[in-house]
C-alpha cells in the first residue's frame, strides 16, 4: 500500500520550508498535527516555536481570500475534504516549482529532512513514527511534483476515508483546472511567506 495517511493538514513541504532551514523549527512544524493543545513543553523552545508557527501558518492559510476561493472550486464535489485537497495542489506547485523558491535541490533538500527526522525519530509523537517510514519510502515530498504521485497522495486518502470522499478522482479537477489553481498558489503563497517570516520573528 502506498500510503498510511491520517486526515491533517497535508502541506508537509509548505509547513517545512516556512520553517526557515532552522533544524528544530522545521521538527515542531513537521509534527504540529500530532501534537495536541499545549502539551508540548518538554520539547526544545525551536520545536514549541515550530508548533506554535505551524498553528498560525494553518490559521492564516485557511482564512485567506485566496485559499477560499481554491475551495470553493471543489467543495460541491468533495465537501468538507476541500482544504486538505487544496493543501496537497499547493504542496504540488511548490514542488513543481521548487527552483522558484529554493537554490538547493529538491532532492537534497528532502533527504536531508528524512535524515533530521530518522535522526530525531524517538522524540516524534507516536502517529509522526507510524507516517514517517512511508514518507520515506515512498519519498512522498519529492514526488508530490508528479501527477503520479498526487494520485497516490489520494488515493490513499481515499482509502483511508472508505471511497466516501472521493479523494481519488481530485486529480480530474487540478488538470482540468490546471493553471487557476498554480496562480492562486502562487500569489498566495508570496503572502504566506511574509507572514511566516514576520511570525517567526515575533517567536523568536
């Protein structure tokens, strides 16, 4: 099976790369959704730092104008499922377009996060432990960039829901609408990028 997914926010590479190449951040941020209300202080001050940034991050992005209007292109269809749809597209142009916002590989930058996370693997909560060997293995963050690996992203979030979500047919709607969702993303995502910069700073 190629995916063993529970129904979160789905934007690992977004939520990642907000989290400025600071080793620890990018630990809180990856595990945030594991994570419940404020039972994290024994974890390192970066790591609260990274949960608490990626609980404004999610915050933001589902307030946005933007982000709205993405959804309402899918929400007749799959209903309450839209944002976590939406968030698997814009993880998809990100890493389609990856050399936009980054001058180190893709393929490096996402091997050395599966190294920070294996390295780091006995402080994650329980549910990041059962995920993170079938990120790895089937280098999900690299390959959200192919319509392939966007269909296995849902179809395995179908299954997860029984088929009642209909997950699996959402690549329909991303071709379909191919370059409306890439110009949302990318106009969205300039203003989440001032927005997480500006709120790491005020953790910090």
């Amino acid at each position: 099976m190629w995916f063993f997914v529970y129904i979160y926010k789905m934007n690992f590479l977004a939520h990642l790369y907000l989290s400025d190449n600071i080793t620890n951040v990018m630990i809180g941020n990856f595990i945030a959704d594991h994570v419940k209300g404020k039972n994290f202080s024994h974890y390192h001050e970066d790591i609260q730092k990274g949960i608490l940034l990626h609980r404004e991050i999610d915050t933001y992005t589902d307030a946005h104008e933007i982000v709205r209007i993405s959804k309402r292109r899918l929400h007749e269809r799959y209903r309450h499922y839209d944002g976590v749809i939406i968030d698997i597209f814009y993880d998809h142009f990100l890493s389609k377009n990856w050399k936009n916002y980054s001058q180190i590989p893709l393929d490096v930058y996402v091997n050395s996060v599966y190294n920070l996370l294996q390295k780091n693997f006995n402080i994650l909560p329980q549910r990041t432990q059962e995920m993170l060997p079938y990120m790895i293995e089937y280098n999900w963050l690299y390959n959200y960039q192919f319509a392939k690996g966007i269909q296995e992203v849902l179809n395995g979030m179908n299954r997860r829901t029984n088929g009642k979500s209909h997950m699996n047919l959402a690549t329909e709607d991303l071709l379909e609408h191919y370059t409306i969702f890439e110009n949302d993303f990318t106009t969205f995502f300039e203003d989440l990028r001032t927005f997480s910069h500006q709120k790491l700073e005020e953790l910090s």
